[in-house]
C-alpha cells in the first residue's frame, strides 16, 4: 500500500518547492497525489508525483443536460471552474484537457469527482436532479473522452471519487452499478472517500462512532465492489451537528443567490472538515479495504499544519 500526502498546483511556489526539498524527507510516503487544473504542469513534479485529482466542477451536469444555463456574463475561466463548459461538447474538452495535461506526470492513476451539485441547491443536502442520472452522465462524458486514446483505453487509469452531493455517493452499490454496466473501457477504478461519505451519511459526533458508520456502510459492499476500489482518500469528519442544521432547498431558495453561495463555502468547509483521524482502529477499517493507494487528504490551510496533521495520521498505520 502506497501512503501519499495530497497537495495542489495551486499552493504557492514557495511552498511546493520546501515539499520537494525538505518537506517530503520528513513524512513516511512514497510521494504525492496531485491536484491539477488546465495548465502544464512543472515537470520537476514528475518524480514524486504517484496520482493526480483531475479539477473539479460544481455543476456541469446543469449545462450537460440543458436543465440549467450557465449564467450570462461568467467569463470563461470561471466557467470551467464551475461548469466546465457551456454544453456537452467544452465539458468534453476542458476534462479532456486536464487529463492531457496530466500525462507528462506518468501517474499510476487520476481521480474524477463522479458527482455534481446544482449551485442553487449547494447549501443544503437536497438535489432534484438523481444519482444514477449523474453517474449515466459521468460515464457518457467519459466514454466520449476515452474514445480518441489508443486502444479506447485511457492513458492511466481513471479512479471515480464519491462525495455527498448527487452521484456517485457511495452509501450503496446502486451507482456503482452504473458505472459498471455504462462505462465502456476497462481501466477504471473508484477511490473511497471516507470524509464524503460521512457526510453523505449524515455524519457522526466523535471518530469512534465514525468508524462504526464507514464499517456499516462497507459491509452492504459487494466483492467486486471492494475490489474495484483501488485508493482511499482518508480523513474524518465530526460534523454531525453542523449536518443537523442545513436548510431545505426551499428555504435555502429564499436567499440570495450571492449570499448561497457564500453560506455553502462555509457549510463546505465546517461539514468536511478533512482531519486526521487519531484512533487506532481506523488501521482496521483501512486494511479492510485494503487500497492500492491510500492518500492521507488534509484539510489546513498551510503546508506546515498539513505535514502535522499527515504525520498524525500515518502514525496509525
């Protein structure tokens, strides 16, 4: 099993460049998964970079199935931050891209969020638009993206990410399902978010009670489920007070939409709260599942605090 720490290509060159030399040679890890967007990537990344997160939208399934426009006037990167694209075909292409962009890293894999949320529904837990219809979509975009590499194969494999907005979720094997029967290229994977499918699960008070509720969960697994997951994203989440108070989407419809999106950043970042779990029996749960790559993804703000909180947690294992 292969321990990666999780950073950005957003974090600041300063910071990057202190991983690279020093900050690595302090943590048991055999390297890094690395967020990227749609840009090269410094090639100096390349010899400790063992994954990559492929960028994420938050509502692409909006444009991808005509229910919702992008609205006028976005200007083009905030596009694809939050979209993608316009429609089917620029969402094709703006995944695409990150995954071209990816490949000088020669990564054993890349994360895909399988999900997507309607903005206006952002901060609360409800969505109209389905499960399984976002999974379909996952799987018909992916298709399309596939088909133009060699051998209709990806160039590395494609690992899907459940989180606890519509799509793969994971509480279940219902989307799975979806991906199994719809995906039509056999280099795939999912990666088992433990802190998403908290909350997912409407969440847990302490760590103890975490661990009973991902061990639940899995046991309604099926085998080759289990089997299809080849990474785990691990960290916990004790929000389940904060998940007691989220609104419905129709009180959440009476605010303004500036103002939802602003409350759901802050439900975002105290729901999942990305930290490091600090009890032993989360060995247990891990070998359970027992990933190929298992990436400690810490949630503080600065570099340092996530070396400690990584540290914290891989002494557990």
């Amino acid at each position: 099993m292969q321990h990666l720490f999780s950073i950005t290509v957003y974090h600041s060159q300063e910071e990057l460049e202190y991983l690279l030399e020093k900050g690595l040679k302090t943590i048991d890890s055999s390297g890094i998964e690395l967020l990227v967007g749609y840009d090269p990537v410094d090639v100096s990344l390349k010899d400790v970079t063992r994954t990559v997160h492929l960028p994420y939208a938050v509502d692409w399934f909006g444009p991808y199935s005509g229910r919702r426009k992008v609205p006028e006037g976005l200007d083009q990167i905030s596009v694809k931050y939050q979209h993608y694209g316009r429609d089917r075909s620029e969402i094709i292409d703006s995944v695409r891209r990150a995954i071209d962009i990816s490949v000088p890293l020669e990564p054993e894999h890349g994360v895909f969020h399988a999900s997507s949320a309607d903005m206006d529904s952002l901060m609360t837990l409800d969505s109209s638009d389905g499960n399984e219809n976002i999974v379909s979509a996952v799987a018909d975009i992916m298709n399309e993206i596939v088909s133009v590499y060699p051998g209709g194969e990806p160039p590395f494999k494609l690992v899907f990410e459940n989180t606890w907005w519509p799509g793969l979720r994971m509480i279940d094997d219902r989307t799975y399902r979806v991906l199994e029967n719809e995906l039509e290229f056999s280099n795939w994977g999912l990666c088992l978010d433990t802190g998403h499918l908290l909350v997912s699960l409407r969440g847990s008070d302490t760590e103890e009670s975490a661990l009973e509720i991902l061990n639940e969960c899995v046991e309604s697994y099926p085998k080759e489920m289990i089997e299809r997951i080849d990474a785990m994203h691990l960290h916990v989440n004790t929000s389940k007070s904060v998940l007691l108070n989220v609104p419905s989407l129709d009180d959440s419809l009476l605010i303004e939409r500036n103002e939802r999106i602003k409350k759901a950043s802050e439900l975002i970042s105290s729901a999942d709260m990305h930290l490091p779990f600090t009890n032993a029996k989360v060995k247990d749960f891990v070998n359970r599942i027992n990933p190929q790559i298992l990436v400690h993804e810490m949630g503080a703000i600065n570099l340092m605090d996530n070396i400690r909180d990584y540290n914290i947690q891989r002494s557990l294992l």
